[in-house]
C-alpha cells in the first residue's frame, strides 16, 4: 500500500554523482542546481508534505532547503549521510518554523507522556486493513508533529533509524521513543476513524 512513498524515498540515498554536483556548486557552476533538483526535490517535497499535510507549506520547505544548498553547498557532508537526508533536515527546519509561527499558543507535545494502553495490532496491520490511503493520511496529520515526523521517516520513508535520528536532530533512543508512541496514535487515529474495521 505504500510502496509508492517507500520507492521515491529510496531516491533520497545520492550516489557519488550528487556529491560532483554538489562540489560543481560550491566551484561557483550555479548549473548544477538544476540537475540536483531533478534528483532530490520530488522526495523532500514528499517528506515534507506528509508532516505538514499543506502542499503550499511543503513547497516552502522544498524551496528553501535548495536555497540554503545554493546558498552553502559545503553545509552538506557526504561522511555524515546522503545529499537528500541533508535536504530532508533543512525542510523540517522550515516546517518548524513555520508551525511554531502559527501554533505559537499551543504547547509542545510532552516527550514523557505515554499511551497505557497497548495496541492489538500493529500499525502496519492496520493500514493494510484501512484500504483508504486518504485515511491513512488524514489520521497521520492528527499526530504531533515529533510522533508524526518519526513516522514518516521510519515507517513511510524506510529510513534507517540513525539517519532519521540525524533529519530530526534527535538521538537514536528518543526518535524510538517518538516512532514507538507515534505509531500507538496513528493505530488509535485509523480504530478512530469512521468505517474503520474492527
């Protein structure tokens, strides 16, 4: 069911041929820009898209993480994790600032709260039994934003837990922590929703 998020994902691991554009760039040939865009943008608007849910915002967030590319091409080192992980960390900046902007009255999930109650099945279960991909979206958009984001990076991006850990600016435990109840809620949100099965 989420095979297509899970494909394009893949696309954010950049090869060698990122890192010579990349150096291309930061030589001072704006030309390499483009060819850069053409591999990563597509997943980082993705990314983007499921933690925000608003198109208009996730573009923002693509935009600026090409600006700061252009604008700092040596940001980026290869020995840390791939070009699009880098690109990823610089959208959920945006992303944060923008939410911060406009939430600025609501408080931030508490990271020590904890869901007493164990889920029956597992998320994964779940969404194959939804069967209702805008569903699935619409309850992922119900989480907060540190459970949502753990999520989308692990379970819908398949990143490995140490580079999720790395775009979110987290340690390993704690983005566990985050994806472990983030994946409580979004069981709850699909239980939740109406015509979901029993």
């Amino acid at each position: 069911m989420l095979s297509f998020v899970s494909r394009s994902a893949r696309r954010l691991t950049s090869g060698p041929g990122a890192a010579a554009l990349v150096e291309r760039l930061a030589a001072g040939d704006a030309s390499a820009l483009e060819p850069l865009y053409r591999l990563e943008a597509d997943a980082v608007y993705r990314f983007a898209l499921a933690l925000c849910g608003n198109p208009a915002w996730a573009a923002d967030a693509t935009q600026e993480a090409f600006v700061a590319l252009a604008d700092r091409p040596r940001a980026w080192d290869p020995a840390r994790g791939s070009l699009g992980a880098w690109l990823a960390g610089v959208a959920r900046h945006a992303l944060l600032a923008v939410w911060r902007a406009t939430h600025r009255h609501e408080p931030w999930p508490d990271d020590d709260e904890d869901d007493p109650q164990a889920a029956a099945d597992s998320p994964e279960t779940l969404l194959v039994q939804a069967q209702d991909l805008d569903r699935v979206w619409r309850a992922l958009r119900t989480l907060p934003w540190p459970f949502r984001e753990a999520v989308v990076l692990v379970d819908l991006q398949e990143r490995p837990y140490i580079e999720a850990a790395a775009v979110a600016g987290i340690e390993v435990n704690t983005l566990r922590t985050r994806l472990h109840r983030g994946r409580l809620r979004l069981a709850d949100a699909l239980r939740g929703e109406p015509g979901a099965r029993s």
